[in-house]
C-alpha cells in the first residue's frame, strides 16, 4: 500500500498519520526521537508492509505481475491498491475523498517541523500535485508510474504499469476488497480502535 492507503488507515489520530507517512524515511535509533503516538504511526506503517508481504491475496497479485516487471511488482501492487482504494473510496469512507486528502495535506504540512528533513520534498511534491486524488483516475497514476519509472535503478517497465491495471482491474479490486477488511482487523488487535 502506498500513502494514500497508510493515511486512511491511521486516518482517527494525526500523529499516527504523521508516523504512517515518515515510516520510510526513519531509520535506527532515530525511531526513539520521535512522540510514543508518532513511532506508533510509524509502527503500524510496518505492521501494514509486513502484514501485506505475507497476505495471500497480495502474494496472488504480486506473483501475476512478476513474470512482466520483476522485483517491482510489489511496488506496483502498493500503487495499484492505492489506485484501486481511491477509485472506491465511497466503499470505505463517508467523506468524499477530496475532502479527506485536502485534510490529510493540511494536517501533514502542519506538522513539517517534526518531519525528518528527507520527507519534506516527498510531502510538498504530493500535495502540489494532488498525488492522492490523482491515484482515483488512470492519468494519475500513469503519471505516478512515469515518475517511479524515471527514478527507478534498473528496467522497471513501471510506465506500462497501467496497462496491466486496466487488464486486471476486476480480480485487483476484488482481492483488495477481501483483503482490506482482513488488515483493519488485525490493525484493530494490534493497535486498538480507530
């Protein structure tokens, strides 16, 4: 999952949020520098990686996208459920999405002080450019894949990623919606309501 979906999950509590989306760019001991309800945003940010490593739904979709795209193929499921998140969004949330994403940027440029300094070109980046809306619709991830493409060491062959979306979409949707519910669940035991 990528950040739309890491913010939608830790949506009840901004400082899970924040940690959702710094997770990545924490290392080490810098973990311990941060609030105890950051470094559990950022905890549950790795609960989702992990438990999404090893959930069958997603090992399906990955293993389908391997053959074509290698070892990005769970990057590009993470965008595609995001894709597929967002398309849905009245499925799993009352608020319309834009309204949740301009909330979401707002509540995450407020809290720019305490992001690791890696991170701020990442967040004012995502939200000049809407990325979160922007995955609801198929210009916007092509333009996501372009730029993972452009940034990516080896032949990813991210650009053709939509390609394989449009073809997949159905069964992608499907498995996402039995997988989503599986997460909140174990993310609920985990870490309590939200």
């Amino acid at each position: 999952m990528n950040h739309l979906a890491h913010l939608y999950l830790s949506q009840s509590d901004p400082d899970w949020m924040v940690g959702n989306f710094i997770a990545d760019f924490v290392k080490g001991k810098a973990l311990s520098t941060f609030s105890p309800r950051i470094q559990e945003g950022i905890q549950m940010h790795r609960f989702i990686d992990e438990y999404m490593d090893n959930h069958t739904e997603v090992k399906k979709a990955k293993q389908r996208l391997y053959p074509h795209y290698g070892k990005y193929a769970a990057v590009i499921v993470d965008m595609y459920y995001d894709h597929i998140l967002a398309r849905n969004w009245s499925d799993f949330s009352p608020l319309k999405l834009n309204t949740f994403t301009t909330a979401a940027y707002k509540m995450l440029h407020s809290r720019r002080p305490i992001m690791p300094k890696r991170s701020l070109p990442t967040l004012d980046h995502m939200s000049a450019n809407d990325w979160l809306s922007g995955y609801a619709q198929i210009h916007g991830m092509q333009k996501a894949f372009n730029g993972l493409s452009r940034r990516a060491k080896f032949d990813s062959k991210m650009e053709k990623a939509t390609l394989q979306l449009e073809e997949d979409y159905e069964q992608l949707r499907e498995e996402f919606h039995r997988y989503l519910p599986e997460l909140m669940q174990e993310l609920q035991l985990k870490f309590g309501p939200f």
